[in-house]
RNA sequence: GGGGGAGUGUCCCGAGUGGCAAAGGGGGCGGACUGUAAAUCCGCUGGCUUACGCCUUCGUAGGUUCGAGUCCUACCUCCCCCA
C-alpha cells in the first residue's frame, strides 16, 4: 500500500495521516530499526480539547501501538505565552490559574489512549512549565536566542499572514516559535525524543525546533505532520451551534457526541473511520462499498467506535441504543438527555418558552418564539402553534417526562421531581 | 515627535456620512425534500413583551442636535508615511 518500511510510518500512511514528513527515508529507516520517542505539544488554552485534536492524539496512540514511545506534552509553560500560529488575532493572555485548570482536565483524556508508566514502551507526561517558567533571559537569548534569524522567522507562515493583513503580532507572540523549538531539543535531552509531531499548522513551528537542534548538537530531529480535521467542504470540523464538540464527558455528553459523528457527510465517513477509530483497514474497506441510504450503516459505526474510544464501550453503545429507539422506532427513550424540575412548577403551568430554555435547546424566550414560528419546536412529538402554551401535570407520559425536541434531531426529556 | 487611515450587530466578513435594530454575504438554527447525508428551495439569526411598545447595540468617554453608526472634542488600540 504505503511506500514506507517501517510499520510506524506504513499505518500513519494508509490511514491518511500524513500531510508532511521531513527526511522520510530516514525517519522511515529509523523506526524500523530502533524504537523511537516522539511528541506532540498541547497548550492549554481551554478546559478540554475537542475533537479537532483528537486526530493528533491518535497520532500518539499508533505511535505506542506500533511499539515506539510517545510523549504528551503540556504546553504549562508556552500556554503562558500563546501560539499565534492559525490565529487572526491575538490570544486573550490567560492567568496562571486557569491555565492550571485547563491542564487538569485536558491530561486526563490521554489516560483513555496512551499506556503511561515506566516501562520502555510507556507513554511519558510532561509539563514544559518545567523547563520554561525558569529561564534566565539573558542566558536563554545567549545560548538559544543567537540561534534564530528574524529575517527567517518572519517567512514563516504564522508570522507573514500577521503581517500581511495588518494585523498586531506582539513580541510576546513572536517568541512562541522559539520556546516551541527550545522544547523539542529540550525533550530530546530528557528522553532521547527524536521526532515531533502536530497537525499541519504546526510545520513552521516543528521544522524550527530541528533547525536549533541541529545548531545546538542534538542528532538529527524530524517532523511529520497531519492534515486538519475538516470536512470535505473544507470547514474545519468541530464547531456546532452549541459551541466545540469537545472531549470531556461533562462539556459534551456522549450521546451529543456521538450525534456529532452520525451526522457527518457521506463523503466524509470513510476517510473519518481511519482516522479516529482503530478499526482495521479491510473492514473499513467493506464499510467503504456501501452507497446511498446504506452508508448509514458505516455512519452508525463510526461514531459508536469513535465514541466508546473516548467515553468507554458502555457509553457508546448506550448512546446508539438511545438513537436507534428515538430515530429508528420513534419511542421515547428514557436515556435521552434529562433535565429535571420541580414537580409544583407545573402545577400553575410551565410556559413552553421557558420550559425550551431550561432546556438549553433554546437562548432565549424570544428564540423560542422564533423557533415556535418556524415550526421547529414540539412537546411529545406534536408542533408548538401556541407560543402561550403551558405544561402542566396532565402532559406528562406514561413515563412520567415530558418530551421537548427542537428540530428533528435534538431532544430532552424534562422530568418532573 | 509630525502627517494620513482604520476600529460596525460579542461567530466572521462587510455596506452604511443626520431619521438605523442598521444593507449584503458567509456561518449557524429551523422548515420542505431525503437517508438523522449532500445539493436545492423557503424562513429566522440583540433582549423583554400576546401586542402597541420599551430597552440595549456601531472602539471608550463626553458634546452638538428634536434626533448621532453618521458631525465635534478627548482618549484607547491597530496600520501606513515622514523624522
């Protein structure tokens, strides 16, 4: 299939995720010979990554999986400073206690990929708050500094875009690449790490760190990089009416989760199986031949695969199972989203407006009303006319909830206590 | 230090030079069609309100005016030219 040797580069290659690789015969020689350590950096700019990362962080996993050693790194230290790499403006500067928070529940979702330990195949966690917070600044510019050119730096990508639509780059800013490229020779010290890898906006980035790695004595480094995570139109993927589709459980449910991922376009889902599930090539390739309605199929399985490697197999197949009885069988499924109320607040009558927006289906009464215009909101599967509606006791199934839907697809339960 | 330009609906881009809740896109949401798809078509896309209407919004703070995104002053931020 793939032109390379060694198995590493073999699986990252069948499955699309090379975008570029730097010195390939020779990191592909290296891997077959030798187990190698690699990296990849993630700042720590929210309190979770979300599933456009989730494709470098499989990057780790078959790393580990084809028996080389990864490393996560937790950008504690460049996070401080922010990647303008990608970004039209600058970064809000974020405090250390944030940042601190952020780190907290970002590391816990490599626990679900990655095999950490001591052992010499095991998965390593490192901070570069620990090497960075104490530089002295003058000795940094002296033995780092004198490394860069400005005039080169200013070729790169991340920086020209800046300045060709005019927009501020600071000098806090300017000096992301050169901490990016001080950490890769820095976990090339540490751990012998020879190989860092990212999604494609981080090539500048990564090949800068090979670059002072070679002026600064190490062996030779590499990078490879993945492609971004968008759809086939070219969106980057990931962003929804409610905001990113996040990783952690408590931001974005799994059953919202695996919603996300039974609604990607048909031309997407292959090309999506391979990335982020681990399920073999020749079954995706069976998955591949469907057409027409029957790629729903292959849509079913991707996000019940893509899910249970997150959020666990339980909850993977409990959230298919709650779509198969909502979507497929039209009942109500009791393991739809829940929200629960006050059973007297129903005694006067809870008006439907404000039962959508505890609901969080809705922003707003006035969304509400909208929506009730538009025809998009129902209460037990009936359409809204009335935007003065109220719910009260006798709407209740014999289940006891009152179902709440906006659109076709999104549905809560609301549930009386 | 001097001169010139820019900042618009908190998703983005962008028209607007005295009557503006503010053109037009993109994105998003909803409807129709489907397969929980794509494409297409239609509607919506500041808050409160049954409604008349009220409130908040065009970098920030003042001012002129019956009325200010629009004019004036100061300030903030960014860009360009000169020193």
């Amino acid at each position: 299939m793939s032109a390379y040797k060694s198995e590493l580069l073999d699986v990252l290659a069948s499955r699309g995720f090379i975008h570029q690789v730097s010195e390939p015969e020779a990191l592909d020689a290296l891997a077959r010979s030798s187990k190698i350590t690699a990296y990849i950096g993630f700042d720590c700019t929210a309190p979770s990554l979300h599933i456009g990362n989730l494709m470098v962080i499989m990057l780790l996993y078959w790393l580990q999986q084809t028996g080389h050693r990864p490393i996560a790194l937790m950008g504690g230290g460049t996070t401080r400073v922010g990647d303008p790499s990608g970004k039209d403006e600058t970064r809000r500067i974020l405090t250390d206690q944030i940042i601190n928070e952020n780190l907290r529940g970002i590391r816990a979702v490599f626990a679900k990929f990655l095999k950490f330990g001591e052992g010499p195949g095991d998965a390593v966690m490192a901070n570069n708050a620990d090497w960075l917070n104490s530089l002295n600044y003058i000795d940094f510019l002296r033995d780092v500094g004198r490394h860069f050119s400005i005039n080169r730096m200013l070729s790169f990508d991340s920086v020209k875009t800046r300045l060709d639509r005019e927009q501020e780059l600071s000098f806090l800013e300017f000096n992301y690449m050169i901490l990016q490229a001080y950490d890769f020779v820095e976990l090339n010290k540490r751990y012998g790490c020879v190989l860092q890898m990212g999604a494609s906006d981080q090539w500048g980035n990564i090949v800068s760190g090979i670059d002072l790695g070679r002026r600064m004595g190490t062996p030779q480094l590499y990078a490879l990089t993945c492609p971004l995570l968008t759809t086939s139109s070219g969106a980057k993927m990931g962003k929804t009416a409610a905001g990113a589709v996040w990783l952690n459980a408590d931001m974005v449910s799994p059953y919202d989760y695996w919603q996300y991922l039974r609604n990607t376009d048909d031309a997407d889902v292959v090309r999506l199986l391979k990335l982020l599930t681990v399920m073999p090539l020749d079954e995706i390739g069976r998955l591949a031949a469907l057409k027409g309605q029957d790629i729903n199929e292959a849509k079913k399985i991707l996000a019940t695969e893509a899910t249970a490697m997150i959020h666990g197999r339980a909850a993977a197949d409990a959230a298919a199972e709650t779509a198969r009885r909502t979507f497929e069988e039209g009942a109500l499924a009791q393991t739809l989203p829940t929200i629960e109320i006050a059973r007297t607040e129903l005694d006067p009558g809870l008006s439907v407006l404000a039962a959508f927006v505890k609901a969080g289906l809705v922003t707003s009464n006035g969304d509400a009303r909208r929506q009730i215009k538009g025809g998009g909101i129902r209460v037990n599967d009936v359409a809204v006319t009335d935007e003065k509606m109220a719910l009260t006791q006798s709407q209740l199934t014999p289940e006891g909830v009152i179902k709440l839907s906006l659109g076709r697809k999104r549905h809560v339960l609301l549930k009386p206590v």
